[in-house]
C-alpha cells in the first residue's frame, strides 16, 4: 500500500476544497469536523450532526485528514464522508498506528513483533438523525439526536501474537447515540454521546479480552463543548470515557497496571477560513497507554486535522 505524508494529504485537501463550488445554507463549523474513526463531530467522539455541507435534499462530501503525535505514539488518519439529505452519513476511515518508539523503549521482544510494526484500522461508520435539527431548533431546548454504529477491523501484522496472548479479537462494533444543542445567542454548542463498546483503545488493541468478566459491552459517556469565538472560529474541549478491559488480565500476569486504559480529553481550536475548508489543531491527553511499555508516561501531545468537504 502506498501511504503518501500527512501533510501532502492535507495539501491535497485544500486544492479540492478551493475547486468545490457548491453553494449551500448550512452555518459554518456546524456540521463538525471529522474524528478519529470518520464521522463527523469533534476529534475524539462522533455529534449528532450530519457531515458534509449538504442540507436537507442535498447530497454532500467530505475528505480529511489527520496526525496526532504523543510523548510516545504517532497516529495517522484520513477518510471519506457522504452526507445524504443531512438524515445520513456514510464514513469509510483509516487509521496507521505507529507503535515503533514505545516497543523500542523495553521491547516485547518475547512475542516476537517486528521491530517498525504499524498497527492498521478500518472504520466504516454509518449514522442517522432521528429527531430534531441543531439549527432549526436552536430557539427552543431540542437536540438533535443521531443513532450512529462503527464497525472496526485492525491489521496487527506481527503484533497479532500480542493479541493471541490478550485474547482479544481483531474486529468489532460500536453503537452510539448522540445528543447535540446548538445555542446560537451564546455561540455555544454541547453535545453528549453514549457508546456501547468492548474496543481497547478504540480498537487498536483488539476488542474484549481473556479475562474473565472483561469480555463484555460496556456503556461510555463522551461529551464535547465548543464555543463560537467568531463565525468561522471555535474553541472546545472534549472528554472521553474508555472502558478499561485488559488492566485485570495484565494483573495476573503480574504486570500490575501495567495494561491500564485511560480516559482521553483535549481541548481544540478549529478554523474555517472557507465554507469548504476546515482545520483543527488540538491538545490532546490520552492518559497512560499501555503504561507497562511506556513507563507509565502520560500521552500528551498535539492533534491536527484538516478537512474538505462540500
């Protein structure tokens, strides 16, 4: 596979943004910007609204693409959107994880992962708004609600016997519900998202796990606030609840919190100098991401996006 730089992705972005000439009514910044797994909302959890700049009886696009870099860790994405009469969404993602550095620190040399080994993930998300509209209702206190489900394959490569040994599978399904409120006299937009998931660190590590009792869904509670500084400038912050499946597995093992999964929260900044063109530079803190590997280091760092969409 031919993986082109992040940043010739975004330069590619921005050409398309600047030939797209469709005219639409939807206010700027908010539709979202694209997360991590494709759909549209903040970075780190899905919203309610529909992607694209498409309004009701229209059909819309959308490309980003994203990279976000911790103390320890380097994610890439990019992906694609459709918005369908703003009712529908259609996202296909990709994600390339760089695990290199932080297997480098004290190895698992004992499994036998190949020293540079990416971890690869396919998302194919589809979401439906089922009541309100986040402009429309902006007087009076109705959200608008979406039903969302992203459906997640990783490629581990040579990372698999890590997986084997966590009895973790290499697929699954997330369902979600979101709740977003737009109050346009504050410039403030709130949303909140429940989702069902057995995802470790969204998939990256696999789905469930070998210990007993830590198989299972659990329900996650995910929130975001974002506030209008200007018509095409927000301000925000996101927080994000993980389930924490592998802490109890690792435990037996004797690496004590050694596998524990932390929360995730950032705050953001998203500029839209065009109708057709977005870009969102955020600080992220992941936590302790396999804190046996990495020492226990929280997982700070930067996030950064940029999307077409029309």
């Amino acid at each position: 596979m031919n993986h082109r730089h992040p940043f010739t992705v975004f330069a590619v972005l921005a050409m398309v943004a600047g030939l797209a000439q469709a005219d639409t009514g939807k206010l700027l910044l908010t539709g979202g910007v694209s997360t991590i797994a494709g759909s549209a909302g903040g970075g780190l959890t899905p919203w309610a609204v529909i992607g694209s700049n498409a309004t009701e009886g229209e059909v819309g696009f959308s490309g980003y693409a994203t990279r976000a870099g911790t103390r320890d860790y380097g994610l890439t994405g990019y992906g694609v959107a459709v918005g369908l009469f703003d009712r529908a969404e259609l996202s296909l993602a990709r994600q390339d994880f760089d695990a290199s550095p932080a297997l480098a620190l004290n190895g698992i040399a004992a499994f036998g992962v190949t020293p540079g080994q990416h971890i690869r993930m396919d998302v194919v998300g589809l979401k439906f708004r089922v009541a309100g509209d986040a402009v429309l209702d902006a007087d009076s206190f109705m959200p608008q609600i979406a039903v969302g489900i992203e459906h997640k394959r990783a490629h581990p490569g040579s990372i698999q016997s890590v997986y084997n040994f966590l009895g973790v599978k290499d697929s699954g399904t997330d369902l979600y519900v979101s709740a977003t409120k737009l109050f346009l006299a504050q410039s403030l937009l709130v949303n909140a998202t429940l989702r069902s998931t057995n995802a470790n660190q969204n998939g990256l590590l696999g789905f469930g796990s070998a210990a007993p009792g830590k198989n299972s869904r659990s329900l996650q509670p995910e929130f975001s606030v974002a506030y209008l500084v200007s018509k095409n400038v927000a301000v925000g912050a996101e927080y994000r609840f993980k389930p924490n499946h592998l802490q109890a597995l690792g435990a037996a093992a004797g690496l004590g919190a050694g596998l524990r999964e932390d929360d995730w929260k950032d705050l953001f900044i998203a500029w839209a100098p065009s109708k057709h063109l977005s870009l969102t530079l955020a600080y992220v803190d992941l936590g302790r991401i396999v804190p046996g590997v990495t020492q226990g280091r929280r997982q700070t760092g930067y996030y950064l996006s940029a999307q077409a969409a029309f």
